[in-house]
C-alpha cells in the first residue's frame, strides 16, 4: 500500500478514523504481547517529541516523530519472547535475530498507509552516522531526520530504564554516550537539543502509560501531545 502523500492534518476525517483505530490495535497487540518494549516505547516517544519541539520542527512532524516512536520496535512481536525478556546478554545468533526487528515492523508498516517519515523512521531507527548501524549501513543525511531523532530518544530511555540483563545505567551515562557520538553516530543537532531538554528545562520521562487492552483506554490523539503542548493547533 502507499505511504500517505497528505499530512496528517489534511486527510480526510474518514481516513483519520482508520489511522487512530489502526494505530490502537497495533500498540493493543504490544501491549498484550510485549510490556517491556510497550513501556519502552511510549518513554521513548515521548522524550522524541520532546526533541522534535526543541528543534523547532511543526506539529504536523512532531506528531509523525511521537508515532513513529510508538511504533518504532513494532518488529520486536516477531521475535520470541523468551529472547526479548532473556535475563542474560544475547548470544551472537539472537542479538542477530533481534537486530532483524525494524525490517520487520517496516514490513508490519508498509501495508498500512502512514505517512512516509513514519514508516522510515522505523526502519532506520538503528542506522548510524557513520554507517556502523543497521539494518542498512546508512550513512548522514542518508538517514532521514525523523529515524535520527529517534536514535537518540531510543538511546538515552533504553540505558536509563532496566532491562532484564542488567540495572539501569543512569541519566549521566546515557547523556555521555550521545555527546560522546555526537557528529559520528549521533546527529549533533538533536544531541544538543536532548542534552539541552534535561539539564536546562528539567525533562522527565513519563512514568505513566495508557493501556490500549481498555475500553476507557487514552485515544491515540492523547498521545500526539505529551511532552509539552504545542504552539500550533492540534491534529486530532
């Protein structure tokens, strides 16, 4: 299916209705499947919106950045639980297997029409400045600005947050490892904005989530906002 040739905000309210119910039984299905990478998801979306307003980007791109974020490890339901929730480092064979996950959730992506930096920002979420990422070995500009927010949003809340093989790492060695990258695997311009978030502006990540599971659950366009409210009006 095609990517989406509108902004969100031009689509008709038919096809918006589609998006957002679509958009809920993804993030239902990972809920359900996955809560680590659920909550992992949400934080870290939040914090890529966070980063996008700071750039001075619009609302139409900070809103494609969120879900983009909230759908970014999509893939990761491909891969065996027992793997994502191993209580010890990966072996070469599976660390292999989960860095598989971004072709997978584009692949989930494509067949849903989202907008265009959506479904690549899912896809190139891993790739590096210096090409030392995956799954496709881009290099700068090659990776699209939204899948560059994205890597140092995913970054920070995944060394800040516990994981099943290790404690949390701590918010000053999560920063150090972007500024460290900055200009090599890390675009210097969000590193800057998301340093510039938590050490200025006192940004927190959330540590509340919405469940999609419920009825009374948040609507998608709840969750188009968070961070900080936005200067230009809303999209849904």
């Amino acid at each position: 299916m095609e990517p989406l040739l509108k902004p969100l905000s031009e689509q008709p309210l038919p096809e918006l209705v589609v998006f957002k119910g679509t958009l809920r039984a993804l993030l239902a299905v990972l809920e359900a499947r996955d809560t680590l990478t659920f909550v992992h998801s949400h934080r870290m979306a939040d914090l890529a919106a966070a980063i996008a307003v700071e750039l001075g980007l619009t609302s139409e791109a900070v809103a494609c950045i969120r879900i983009g974020g909230l759908l970014h490890d999509i893939g990761m339901i491909a891969m065996p639980i027992d793997i994502v929730s191993k209580p010890s480092q990966l072996s070469i064979a599976e660390l292999a297997a989960i860095t598989g996950h971004p072709v997978t959730g584009y692949a989930v992506l494509r067949n849903i029409p989202l907008p265009l930096p959506m479904n690549l920002a899912v896809l190139q979420h891993h790739e590096r400045l210096d090409g030392t990422g995956y799954p496709d070995e881009l290099k700068g500009e090659a990776i699209c600005q939204a899948a560059r927010i994205l890597a140092v949003a995913d970054t920070v809340e995944s060394m800040v947050s516990e994981r099943p093989y290790r404690a949390a790492l701590g918010l000053e060695a999560a920063l150090g490892v972007i500024i460290s990258g900055k200009g090599v695997k890390f675009d210097p311009k969000v590193v800057e904005a998301c340093v510039r978030l938590f050490r200025l502006q006192d940004y927190r990540l959330p540590e509340s989530f919405p469940s999609y599971l419920q009825p009374e659950g948040n609507t998608v366009g709840d969750l188009l906002v968070g961070a900080r409210d936005l200067a230009e009006p809303q999209l849904f």
